[in-house]
C-alpha cells in the first residue's frame, strides 16, 4: 500500500479505549493492492443469487479498532487473481468511503470510479465483511451499482454507449450480477444503428475475472435474443475469448439483418426460429464482425424476399410445381413456407451448407431441398 496524504481525527479518550476508536481518517493518492487465496476448496458449493453471500468460515471476534468514517480520494485498487500468469485488474477510484470499518463486522462503502474497460463512469455502495483473514477471496461483499456512459467503441467493430444499473452479491473471489443495460445507439460497424435493451444474470470468478453468462435476455425492435455462455480470459496478450449459444423464438429475420446490412429494404422478412453458437476468438485487431464465427440452424415461416429477380424465379418454380408453365401466367408469390436449413460463418462470410423450402403452387406446396456438393452453398439474395 502506498499513500500521498494522510489526517485523521480522534479524541484521546477514544485512542485510549478498548477497541480504539477513531472518528474520521481522510486518505489521498492512495494505492492499495489485495491478493487473492487459492483454488476454492473441493466441492465448495457455487453461489446462486445476485444478493445473498453464501457461508464463509467465522470471523475471529473482536478488533482492535474502529473507525467511523474513512474518505479516499484518488485511489487507485489492484485486485489480483488466483493465477499468477494473469495480471491484476485496476480500478480508478475518485472518493471511497467506508464507515464503522473494523474486521469482525460489516462495513458500509461507496465509490464513484473509472471502469478500465469499457471506459465508462460507476457508482456503487453496499457492504462487505466481516473481513476473512485466512482468505480474502472468501469475504462477504454485496450492493447495488449504476454504470453509465459506457464507450463499447473500444470493441474493434462495434459501437454505442452503454448505461447499467443493477445488483450484486457473494465474495470477492465469486461474485453474482443482475440488472439492465440499454444501448440506444448500438451498432455493428458494417449495419445500422439497432437499440438494445439487456436483462442479465451473471457471475463473475476469481480467474482474472472470467464471466459466466447464466442469462442474457435481448430485446430489439420487435425481436428477443437468449443468450447463455461464458467470456475468458486466455492469456495477457491475447486477451478473452467469448463463446455463447444464441437463441429465439419467432423473432424477426429484417431485425436480425439490420446488425450487418445498410439499406433501408432488408433483402428477406419473416418469423424466424434460430438456434446458433456464436465465438469470438481473442487475438488481432480486426473488426469484430470479422472474428465472428457461427454455427447454426433455423426455420422461417413465410419468408418473403425483395428482390425482383427472386420474386421472379420463385414464382416460375412455383408454376412448375403446380404443373403450370414455367412461362407466363400470374406473376405468383414471393412466399417461402418453412425455409430452413444449416450455417456457418467466419472471415464475414456466410455459408449455408443446407437449405430446404416450400413453394405454394395450385394449391399444393412443392417441397425444394439444395445442399452444397464439396463446398458450401453461397445464396445471394
């Protein structure tokens, strides 16, 4: 621990009580390290709520002093992690205020600081403690949080601010998130501005603060993404890798598009049922939609294209299929039912290996089934 500036208020009375007490200490340029314990002992049970701490081994009662109020300004917090290959993380901290600090009860803060990255500002307060002397990853910590201004622009590849507010729960080594996030100007540098509207829950660990994704509810336009996973960290170079499985019910296939299309016409609409996993690898400094690697299936139900020429040729197949000519006649319809099939993704390329639908036709609907023959079907719409 290093410190710039120290003052502190006390009565002798007080210093000469048992446990002491100490009215007000005031810190500045203060920059304080905590180191943490081990791997959790075998079969420790793993919190589950966003609000309760689980059960730590008791505290030693009693302490040797107390202090009403401790106020740090500029302070600056690493907080190690359990593997010595990975880096601490560092928190910039305008004011920290701690009140009725001691070891063997709770103690009371509240923080207004930088988060590193994404950089955007926090506020916090809560409780922690009573503080575990055998291993500080096991202390007791909970509160609420509000995160704003969050600049997702530092992700290559994407952008838009980023607002939070939420609650959290458990230790230093294992905490537990939920809350709301909005970000009325998301985008995928390659698509069109999309609002986002997040409900989470999520846990943070003590390996270099890798994330489980327990739930990931996103909402846009008239569509809602379910997203569970989990964001590691690799290694100090290469960074996080994130790895999700994505899925929805009958959302809305324009919606999806608008992520990775400008244009004012989406080139396909419909209801969609998608079921995917989505990665991105950690390493380089390429765009993120470019990193992106999927693998997935989906069925849409009444798909419609807006492409001239499509419309044409569907309605042509759908004469054939009605035992009509595949010349003349109606224009017919630019309706696929149940167009379904298997994708992949990477290097921004999509793929669909397998594609199957129906054409309406005379009243019947002719079933149509393409597969790639030794490499991958590339339908451009």
């Amino acid at each position: 621990m290093e410190l710039g500036a120290f003052s502190l208020d006390a009565s002798f009375r007080d210093l000469r009580a048992s446990p002491r007490r100490i009215s007000s200490i005031r810190l500045e340029e203060l920059r304080v390290h905590i180191a943490r314990g081990g791997p959790d002992a075998e079969g420790q049970e793993e919190p589950t709520s966003a609000v309760v701490a689980p059960s730590t081994e008791p505290p030693s009662t009693g302490t040797p002093m107390v202090i009403d109020e401790l106020v740090a300004d500029r302070v600056t917090l690493e907080i190690g992690s359990s593997s010595p290959a990975n880096a601490p993380r560092v928190f910039d901290i305008h004011r920290l205020t701690l009140d009725s600090l001691a070891l063997d009860r709770e103690v009371g803060f509240a923080a207004a600081l930088t988060n590193p990255k994404p950089i955007g500002e926090v506020e916090t307060r809560g409780r922690f403690g009573p503080w575990n002397r055998g291993r500080v990853a096991d202390t007791p910590i909970s509160g609420v949080y509000q995160f704003t201004q969050a600049d997702l622009g530092e992700f290559n590849g994407i952008a838009g601010l980023l607002d939070s507010t939420g609650s959290f729960g458990g230790t230093f080594g294992q905490i537990e998130a939920e809350g709301e996030a909005a970000i009325p100007d998301f985008q995928v540098t390659a698509g069109e501005v999309v609002p986002l509207d997040v409900t989470f829950e999520v846990g943070v660990g003590d390996d270099g603060g890798d994330v489980q994704l327990r739930s990931v509810l996103t909402r846009f336009l008239d569509s809602v993404l379910d997203t569970t996973g989990e964001v590691v960290r690799v290694d100090e170079v290469d960074g996080r890798r994130v790895i999700v499985d994505v899925t929805t019910d009958d959302a809305r296939i324009e919606d999806l598009v608008r992520f990775t299309l400008k244009g004012d016409t989406p080139p396909l609409t419909g209801r969609i049922d998608l079921t995917t996993r989505l990665e991105i690898p950690p390493g380089d400094d390429r765009p993120v939609i470019e990193k992106m690697l999927l693998d997935g299936e989906f069925v849409i139900d009444e798909a419609r294209f807006s492409n001239l020429d499509v419309q044409k040729t569907l309605s042509q197949i759908s004469r054939i299929g009605g035992g009509a000519p595949a010349s003349g006649g109606e224009a017919g319809t630019s309706v696929v039912s149940n167009l379904a099939g298997v994708f992949a993704m990477s290097e921004a390329r999509l793929e669909f290996p397998r594609i199957s639908f129906s054409i309406p036709g005379d009243g019947r609907a002719t079933r149509w089934h393409l597969r790639a023959a030794g490499r991958r079907a590339r339908p451009r719409w």
